[in-house]
C-alpha cells in the first residue's frame, strides 16, 4: 500500500468520457493566440503491467487531514481519468518515465505484456521512457513490444491472442541506452509540434533509464548496450534540441526519489534518493522532469530546492493508481516554459467500494474494459488453478524462503546443496483463500519473470564473498536462504568480516570446500550486482522457477517455513 498526500484538485471534472483520444488533439492556427499556451501533460510511471483495478485498496491522506483506503487502477478507469485531464488544454501529452510492462500480473505477464502495450495504445500514450524492467525479457524481445510481430524471444509463446500484434503507436525513448554501433536502442528523444506557422509551439520528451540497469536485468539481455551517465546524457542533448527549436524541454527519466513526507504539496519536503544528484547535475534550460522507479509520489518545485534549476519533478506512485496533472505554460514569443500548477490524482475507480465523495472518480471506459476482459478471460483457465494449500498468510520476506526451499527440491539431482531468492524477486505476498488454496495466479503474481533455476559450484570463500555482496552502500538486500543454512552478519563489522559463523547443516562453510548452489537465472548472470554469482562452475539448467514453487506448495501441503535462517547480530 502507498501512502500520499494528496493535494486539492477542484478544477478536475469528476466523471469522464468514454472515447478516448489517439494522439494528441490538433487545433487549428487560428485558434491560437500571442499568450502564452498552456498544454497539459499527464504523466504516469511503474504501470508493470496492471491491466486490473488493484485488489487492494490504495490508501492515501486526503486534502481534510483524513486516511483514505480508496479503489484505485485498472486500465479502463485510466483511460478515462487521462482524457478528462487532456480534457483541460487544446494541447496535451501523456508521457510514462518508465517501467511500462515486465513484473506484470497474469493477465498482462502471462501474453508477453501484449495486452498492456495494445491498452496504452488505446489509452493514447505518447512515449514512455525506458526502465529497468522494459529490459527483463531481453532487448530483441523489447524492439518487438515497438514494433510488433511474433518472433519468439522468450521461453512463451507471443501472438497467443491476437495473432497480428501490431507493437507500440506510442513512442519508445532511450537516450543513454548506447548500441554497438554507436547509436541509441531507440530514439534519445522526441518533439511533439502544437500549431503552426508564427504560432507553433514545440516540446522535447528526452526519454532515459537509470544508468544502473545492467545491475537490475539479466546480464545477457543487455549484453551489447552500454548505459550511460543519466545527468551527462540530458545535457549533452540540450543545446541540439533548443536549435531545432524547442519552447520546452521534458526530462522522463525512470530514476526517483525517496520521499519520507509524501511533499505532493510542491514544498519537495525530505529529498532524497538516487535522483537528486542526477538533478543536481541537470541543465536549467529542462523545465521539468517526470520521474519513476521508487515507486513513490511526489510533486517538487526544484526551484525551492536549487533557485538556478527553475524546473518541477514529479513521480505518480505506481501501478496506474495515480497520475501527474501538469499545467506547462509556454510563451513562445519571449522563448520561455514554466509549470504553473501540478497534482498528483488518484485514478479512483466510479464503481468501487468506499469511495470518496470528495476526490474525483472516473468511470470505465467501456471499449478499454472489454479488450482486458478478453485477455483476463484468456488467462483465467491458468490462474484459477488451484497448485496447493497454505495454513496461512506469506509476506514477501517469508515468501522468498519459500522459494528458496522450493528451488532446492528441484535442483537436488544437480547436486544442489544451497539456494538463494533475490529479494526483489519477490513480486507480491502470497494470501491463500478462506479454505488455504493457493491458484497458479497467485504464484505466478509472487515470481511472474520467468527465470530457469541454475546450479552451480562455488567454494566456500566464493559464498562468503557473494554475501558480503549483500551489503553495499547503507543498506543491505538481503538473499532469502534455503533450509539447513544459516548465518549471522555484522553490519558494523569491516568489510570482509560482516558474516558470522555460517553453517550448512550445522557444519561451518569451509573456504576450501566446493559446494553446489542453486539460484535463478537473474542472479546467475550477475543481477543486482550479486557479480560473484557469475564465478561458478560445472553449471546445469534447471525449470522454470514459478514451476519449482508450484511443486513445492503442491508437494508441501500447508507448510509454513518455521523460522528466520539469517540472524541480525549488527552491535547497536
């Protein structure tokens, strides 16, 4: 659950049509003027896919001071909520900062995030910057979300619904995604022309990832391209694109900040996180930057924060529960771009319980309902299926020691003798119905990447320096263990030295001593910077991983994981 502030959004219409427009409307030369134009932009970030309104309630601060648990989400009432915002200006642009599909739920996971592309397509998306997970199935199978057809890139069949996906109508970005012949995976950046003659007015949408990302993705999906600095990407780009004449400069960029005080209120609040030192960095001539990748939700006016960098930076939280209302006005006359007003709204669904009455809701568009209808249905044979039964609840911590356990079962006859979970991984907690069953759905929502489980040999030396890997920076992304192995670390303790007696079956880890070990296919490459994991040796393919966890839970009838194997023992 997110927890905002939310700011008082009276302008807003609270119902909405249900035709949603294509591409941004044209107005003719004549209705513009010498004033200064507003055009509207809506931004949006971390979508991942969810089709669905969200089956839990988002939980925000209202305007009055009081807690909200409102229904929130869903493709359809999305497509509602941008075009009453559009709805507001002649001109406008809807623009995602990334992460579009991949760690998606079934309905959209389960066809290659197909159905998520053909709704933003309906939705009227003008670009979406690359994230991190636009790269989890690989580059080839990226190009193909762009620009259509079946060729198969994954361990799935493509085209399982519509047999003539047609790709993106919207426009992919990716100005520091380097190929090896010098030029970008997509176009570094767009502009999108309003008017015409003495009164056109024109805006630049530079789209980028986090440099980060080959440390987030499997390896081989990205081998060939090379991420570049995010801050000295954009500032590069600027001069060029002010000559082609640009009135505005939009930054969506799939980095973010940390907010501690949910600062929708423009104040910026706590500013933190990996964003602020790209921003720091950042030309003054942006005029404003739509964000992503914490998942969180803000509304910053960076001028409060640095009066030589006079731009706003905004993030809509996730999953399509939000999105970003920006009034940009430009003066083309005297070459100048500002933001004059910018809200975070939740897209709250008109038909959902607890509604409240004092916020906008927005409506299902009906055309956009029955084309997720198809693919839910498509998928529901699949997700329905009951693999087993749990006598309780699993958060996502306790979740990953479940997987754990289960991808040692399924690589005992590679020898293995250990496995690690990487944390995030772990999509969503498992919660089993009244009776403890657990459906396919529900796991395949837990682990919807697709990884193989890959075994190999590691000394015991090569284990202590894959968790000392745990620890970089201030904070630690703990590995989830399987049963029978066990250690202590000291946060506090020298690097080299943080991990305390670690044992396999009540036998202390032996430098020397070989040892197999099971782990995905994602940290098997060296992901989440885990680099040790691509020392091992004498490697065997394994299954699926959702497929191991499926025959655990199936295998394990109500079993719950007794206790933590990782002691905390950091001197306080």
């Amino acid at each position: 659950m997110t927890r905002i502030l939310l700011a008082t959004t009276a302008a807003l219409a609270l119902s909405a049509c249900a035709t949603v427009p294509q591409s941004s409307p044209a107005t003719s030369a004549a209705a513009m003027s010498a004033a200064p134009v507003t055009v509207r932009i809506v931004g949006l970030n971390d979508f991942h896919g969810n089709l669905e309104p969200q089956p839990r309630p988002l939980v925000v601060t209202t305007p009055d001071g009081q807690e909200r648990s409102l229904p929130a989400g869903g493709a359809a009432y999305l497509a509602s909520a941008v075009h009453a915002l559009r709805a507001q200006d002649d001109y406008s642009l809807v623009i995602s900062a990334g992460d579009l599909i991949s760690a998606s739920p079934l309905a959209s996971s389960l066809f290659l995030d197909e159905p998520t592309i053909g709704a933003m397509n309906r939705i009227g998306l003008d670009f979406n910057a690359v994230g991190n997970h636009e790269f989890d199935r690989g580059a080839d199978e990226l190009r193909r979300m762009a620009d259509g057809g079946c060729a198969v890139h994954t361990l799935r069949t493509p085209c399982a619904v519509e047999p003539d996906f047609a790709g993106a109508d919207f426009g992919f970005l990716a100005a520091n995604v380097a190929t090896a012949d010098g030029g970008t995976l997509f176009p570094a950046y767009a502009i999108r022309r309003f008017g015409s003659g003495a009164d056109e007015i024109a805006i630049a949408v530079i789209g980028l990832t986090l440099e980060g990302t080959p440390s987030l993705v499997s390896p081989g999906g990205v081998a060939g391209l090379t991420f570049r600095d995010e801050a000295e990407t954009i500032n590069a780009l600027v001069p060029g694109i002010e000559a082609e004449g640009a009135d505005a400069i939009i930054v969506s960029i799939h980095q973010g900040l940390v907010n501690s005080e949910g600062f929708d209120d423009g104040k910026c609040g706590a500013l933190s996180g990996d964003l602020r030192g790209i921003l720091d960095r950042l030309d003054p001539r942006v005029d404003l930057v739509l964000s992503g990748h914490t998942h969180n939700a803000y509304v910053c006016d960076y001028a409060k924060v640095d009066p030589a960098r006079p731009f706003w930076v905004t993030s809509a939280g996730s999953r399509g529960t939000m999105l970003t209302d920006i009034a940009l006005s430009i003066d083309a006359a005297n070459g100048t771009a500002h933001v004059t007003d910018a809200h975070n709204i939740v897209v709250q669904n008109a038909d959902g319980d607890g509604r409240d009455a004092a916020l906008p809701a927005f409506a299902a568009d009906a055309g956009i309902a029955a084309y997720v209808a198809r693919y839910v249905d498509a998928a529901r044979s699949a997700s329905e299926r009951v693999v087993g039964r749990l006598s309780g609840a699993l958060d996502t911590r306790m979740l990953g020691l479940v997987i754990a356990d289960a991808q040692l079962a399924a690589t005992r006859d590679s020898g293995a003798e250990i496995a690690f979970m990487n944390a995030g991984g772990v999509r969503a907690p498992i919660t089993p119905g009244a009776d403890g069953a657990v459906t396919f759905g529900d796991i395949y929502t837990s682990q919807p990447f697709g990884n193989t489980l890959v075994t190999k040999t590691f000394t015991g030396a090569q284990l202590l320096a894959i968790l000392e890997q745990q620890f970089r920076g201030d904070r630690a992304e703990l590995l989830s263990v399987s049963q029978g192995f066990t250690y202590g670390f000291d946060r506090a303790a020298p690097e080299g030295r943080r991990i305390v007696d670690p044992m396999l079956n009540g036998r202390a880890i032996a430098p020397d001593v070989s040892y197999r070990v099971t782990m995905n296919s994602f940290l098997a490459g060296g992901g989440d910077g885990f680099t040790t994991f691509e020392a091992g040796r004498d490697t065997l393919i394994g299954p699926i991983d959702v497929d191991a966890l499926e025959r655990w839970i199936g295998a394990t009838d109500a079993a719950m994981p007794v206790r933590e194997r990782v002691r905390d023992l950091t001197r306080r």
